[in-house]
C-alpha cells in the first residue's frame, strides 16, 4: 500500500502482532528509481494506493527484510557496520523499488470500498450528532477518515465537499429549528449560533439565497 501525504491506514491484527519498520529518505527512493529508469517516486506510484506485486519480486524483498531484521537483533547500524548500512541505503530500496515497478494495480475498487465504509461511517456520525454542528476536522476524527478520503468520497456520493454537506446540513436544521420556534421566547440570532453560525450578516444573506426568505421570517411559520 502506498499513502500520499496526510494519507492513512487502520488494520486489524491478532494478539501479539509486531510492525518491523523502515524508513528511506525521498533522496534514496530518487536515486533507486534512476536505476531503473523511473524519474521521481511519483512516476511509480501515480495515483494508486493498492499494488499487488509478482511472487518473484515479492520474495526477493520478504527475504533481505528478513535478513535485516534478523541481523539488528545481534548488531546496530553503528558507523563500522558496513553491511547492515548497504543494505539500508541499497540492497532494500532496490528491492522495494524493483517490486513496486513490477506491480499490477488494483487500487480502484479497494480504493472505492475504504471510501464507501468511510463515507457511511462519517454520515452515521452527523446523525448521531443531530443535535450538535460538526466541523470536517471533528468528522474526520469521529469517522476515523482522513480529510482527502472524506472528500473523494463526499464527491463521489453528493458532488459536494464535506464542508458544503455540512453547512448545507446546518442551514437546513436552522430552519427547521425556526419553524418549530415560538417566536415569542426564540430568536433568531441564539439559533444560528447554536448551528454554528455567528457572522449574522452573511448568514442571513446566505439563508436568503438558499431558501428564498430571511430567517426572521421563517421563525414561527
């Protein structure tokens, strides 16, 4: 799997499940892709999220990770241990390369699945929070989603964003808050502000264009 920046992950393991991990510097992955013809990391991974390397190439990189992993529980990579060095800053990003060049997408229906549970997640989360305005960072929280997955997604389902969704939701709780109102007791200013509105100028003009009146006029219809 590759992850673009602000991008995520969640997984399920069994008990006592360990992660071995590496980091390469973008200067490393550049000078590995020269070798094999590939300008920047971003020509190999494009787009894709998902890759399913072949056996061969997939063997090769299991086999040195194994070595390496095994030959750190019985040194360090102190500045005289040459072979573990060579392996991290060559033998590993070769390897990883060399799989990843190989590789046959199939992002687009995984992709396309993560995006679904991630979208019903974020929706089951706005109605449990009818009552309370939600921002894009507080859903992406609450639905375990980062913000780029919430905005395919919306996109894909709504052709909004997220923050259009939510605002849109908010306008439409305000008026039925409104209609609901006694106008005698209820105002109109505690109501937009209890959604999340507190610039009462552009969110009377706003209300306006979306619904054809004021809200002072809705109060009490």
């Amino acid at each position: 799997m590759a992850f673009p920046p602000g991008g995520e992950f969640d997984a399920v393991s069994r008990a006592g499940f360990d992660v071995f991990t590496l980091s390469f510097s973008e200067e490393v992955l550049l000078e590995t892709g020269h070798v094999f013809g590939i300008p920047t990391i971003q020509d190999l991974l494009g787009k894709t999220e998902v890759f399913t390397c072949h056996d061969e190439e997939m063997l090769a990189l299991r086999n040195v990770l194994h070595g390496f992993r095994l030959a750190m529980t019985h040194s360090s990579l102190q500045k005289g241990n040459y072979w573990l060095q060579g392996q991290l800053k060559g033998e590993i990003p070769t390897k990883l390369v060399s799989a990843l060049s190989t590789a046959l997408s199939c992002s687009d229906g995984i992709t396309f699945r993560l995006r679904d549970r991630a979208l019903n997640t974020a929706l089951a989360c706005i109605e449990e929070s009818a009552d309370t305005p939600l921002t894009v960072q507080a859903l992406c929280r609450l639905s375990g989603a980062s913000e780029r997955t919430l905005q395919y997604a919306f996109l894909e389902r709504f052709g909004v964003s997220p923050k259009t969704y939510l605002q849109s939701l908010r306008f439409n709780r305000v008026r039925t808050d409104l209609r609901s109102a006694d106008p005698r007791s209820v105002r109109v200013v505690d109501v937009a502000n209890h959604w999340g509105f507190w610039h009462m100028g552009q969110f009377a003009a706003d209300y306006r264009r979306l619904f054809g009146e004021l809200p002072s006029k809705t109060l009490g219809k």
